[in-house]
C-alpha cells in the first residue's frame, strides 16, 4: 500500500511539473515585443516667396536664399523663373536649387508661360521641393480675372518614412475681388491637409476661413512683408493635427522682397 502512494505521489508531482513548464515556455511565447521607433520622427517644412530670385535692389540671391532652405524637408516656393527672362539671366531656377539644396523632388506649377518661338521660351509659377519622393501631384486652376497672372494651387503627396504627407501650397491674387474667390475656390476643396504653404497676400484675419475650414493651426504670427522693414503677415505655414510645432522662426533676410518661414514638426502618433 506505502509503494502505492508513493508511486502515485511521485506521478502527480512529475504530472504537475511537467504542465507548470508547458506553460511557462507558452507564456514566453504570448508576450508582445514592443520595439523602439527607429524612423524620424520631425519634419522640417518652409515658405519663401523668393521674388524670382532678386531682392529689392534686383541683385540675384539664390546662392543665399539656398542656404536658408536647405535644412528643411519640404519646401514650398512662390515666384519661380524657369528659363523666363534675362531679369533672372535665362536660369531655370528650381533646378539650381533642387540641385544645391539636397531636396531632390520637386513639382511645379508655372502660372506664366512663354511660347518659345522667338524666344528661349521658359515659365514663372510656383513649386514645392522635398527631401521624401513626392508620389502624387495634383494643380488645381483658381480664378482670375482676365489679364491678371493667374494664380493656381499645387498640390503633393509626399511619401515619408512610409506615410502619406498631403501638402498645399498656393500664392494667392494681390487684387482682393480675385483673392476672395481664390479663398472661396479653396474653401470648397475637400481635402485632409497636413500643411497648407504659400503666400496668401492677406491678413492673419482673413485666413481664418481657411484655419477653420481645413481643420488647422497657424505656426507663424510674425510679420513677412516688406522683407527690408516687415510689417504685414501674408505668408503662412498652417498645420494639421497629425503635427506638433516644435519651433517657427520668421528669418530675417533681404535676398527677396519677403521673409521666409520655417517651421519643425513632430509626429504625433496620438492622432
């Protein structure tokens, strides 16, 4: 009888070991593995209105207005000559900047184009360059009234780091009739926006219907305009709420006759 009980007390305690050890190998299994981001996390984006690369004295700055963007990721760029006239020397001059800024993508909107029968022909617009390939380009035609430069909004998606980044970026009409349709023309676009770049030729006050419209919050409250003696705000880097501002700064620069803006975002992976 003792041999009994001890050969059942041995086989419950080697039974009860055993499943003990099963689950403890099972368990080491089921533990998740949580990893450390490892991908950038900040964004750097900027707005320049560079004044087809001249200040206000018409002495040609791209060599500056280079060094002031080049640390940002994306960059959105008002009063580009591409080839357009000897006011600029004949330089195609996103090309000049997409190659000395390490910004290696580009789209382009021209808002003023030469036929080039007579002439080297060449275009004037806007342009958004970027560190991250852009996968997506979209130009939307805003109205103006006739013999007026017309105005156009570019639109990118920008591929970084595996996520989408849906930039605007726009310059907007000097004449206030034309500018008020141009905002309304916006205003009906239905778009999720991370940024929302350019040169809005108008007041923090007026751009409010596009803030509360797009969802988004304005990172500079600094005057851009006259660059020599600033004294309005009329360009703008709006942001969504997939961003936080970390730092803005309104550069003080007179190689245009306006002020770049640039801004450092982080993700916020909460929203």
């Amino acid at each position: 009888m003792k041999k009994l009980l001890t050969a059942f007390f041995l086989i419950t305690l080697t039974t009860l070991f055993s499943r003990l050890a099963f689950y403890s190998k099972s368990a080491k299994v089921l533990v998740p593995v949580i990893e450390t981001p490892t991908k950038e996390e900040t964004l750097t984006v900027a707005t320049y209105n560079i004044h087809h690369g001249v200040d206000s004295q018409n002495n040609l700055n791209l060599e500056n207005m280079k060094m002031l963007i080049k640390d940002a990721d994306i960059v959105f760029l008002s009063e580009v000559d591409r080839n357009y006239s000897s006011r600029s020397r004949y330089l195609d001059q996103l090309v000049f900047l997409k190659r000395n800024t390490g910004l290696n993508y580009h789209a382009y909107a021209p808002t003023l184009e030469k036929a080039g029968l007579f002439t080297l022909g060449g275009s004037y617009g806007i342009a958004i360059l970027s560190r991250y390939p852009i996968v997506d380009t979209q130009v939307i035609y805003l109205p103006t009234s006739p013999f007026i430069e017309p105005r156009v909004a570019l639109i990118v998606d920008i591929n970084w780091n595996g996520q989408t980044i849906k930039v605007l970026g726009t310059h907007l009409a000097t004449l206030e009739g034309d500018r008020t349709r141009q905002l309304e023309k916006l205003q009906s676009l239905q778009l999720d926006l991370d940024f929302f770049l350019g040169d809005f030729n108008t007041t923090p006050k007026n751009v409010t219907s596009l803030v509360e419209h797009f969802n988004l919050k304005v990172a500079n409250n600094q005057p851009t305009f006259p660059s020599a003696r600033p004294s309005v705000q009329i360009d703008y880097i709006l942001y969504g709420n997939r961003f936080d501002l970390l730092t803005v700064h309104t550069i003080n620069s007179l190689y245009s006759d306006h002020l770049p803006v640039k801004a450092k975002m982080r993700l916020n992976y909460l929203k």
